[in-house]
C-alpha cells in the first residue's frame, strides 16, 4: 500500500511539474493554449454534475484502454517502452488541439504508463489521473471565479 500511494504522490508531482513547465515555455515563446479549457470549465460551472467526467469517468476509461490495453508494462525491452510511447502518443493526440496541450499530454502520458508499471495496479494510474483532473479543474474553476 505503501508503494502504491508513494507512485501516487510522485505521479502527481510529475504531472504538476510538466504543466508548470510547458506554461512557462509556451508564454515565453508566445504560443498561447486555447479557449477549450475555459469553454470546458464554464459549461462545468453551469453543470456541477459533470465535474464526475474529468474526475471519475474519463480517468476510469482512458487508463482502461491508453494503459492496460494499450501500454504492455510487463513486455520485456524495448517493447514495453515502444508501448509506452504509442499509448501516450495516442493520449495526447486525442486530448491535444493544440501544440500546446498536445506536448505536454503525451509526456503525461508516459507518467501514466511509469505510474501504472510502478505501482503495479492500473488503480495506481486511474487514481493519479483523477486527482491529477481534480486539480486542474480546482484551478480553471479558481481563476474563471476570481477571472485571472
């Protein structure tokens, strides 16, 4: 149990750590997100009932099929991390409308697959994940009420 909540906060970390990353690249560059989030966010607002599907469903299912269907953690190597990439890249790809989501969601991605491989229970990834879109969505719903 221990382990598994240990991958958990590291995973968490991992992923705070990308998004803070990629936040700072992409607004030194210039390259800004699009309105998705906060069109997102205000149709949440306007219907707390959905905030389940970033927190409960849709961790739920995209670790069932990006990480226990697709990613095969106990392959030997290199095949396990070729699955790794490809179910990240896959990730990403159907997450990502943008440069600047698409990036930072298939590295995500490859958090996922370590935090599954890691913390031997797809739960592990299901979990990380959820708390993962908890947060964002904590902080899109922060910024839309105070309007940063």
């Amino acid at each position: 149990m221990k382990t598994k909540i240990k991958w958990i906060v590291i995973g968490i970390v991992l992923l705070i750590s990308i998004q803070f990353f990629f936040a700072i690249y992409f607004n030194l560059l210039g390259i800004g997100g699009t309105n998705t989030s906060i069109d997102k966010t205000e149709r949440i607002l306007s219907h707390p009932e959905m905030m389940l599907i970033p927190i409960l469903a849709a961790p739920l299912i995209e670790e069932f099929i990006f990480r226990f269907l697709l990613y095969r953690k106990n392959l030997k190597e290199p095949y396990g991390t070729i699955t790794a990439v490809i179910s990240s890249i896959l990730f990403g790809l159907v997450h990502g409308q943008s440069l600047s989501l698409t990036v930072p969601l298939i590295l995500n991605g490859l958090i996922y697959c370590l935090i599954y491989k890691k913390g031997n229970s797809i739960w592990v990834s299901m979990i990380t994940h959820g708390l993962y879109n908890a947060m964002i969505l904590g902080i899109l719903t922060l910024t839309h009420i105070i309007k940063i």
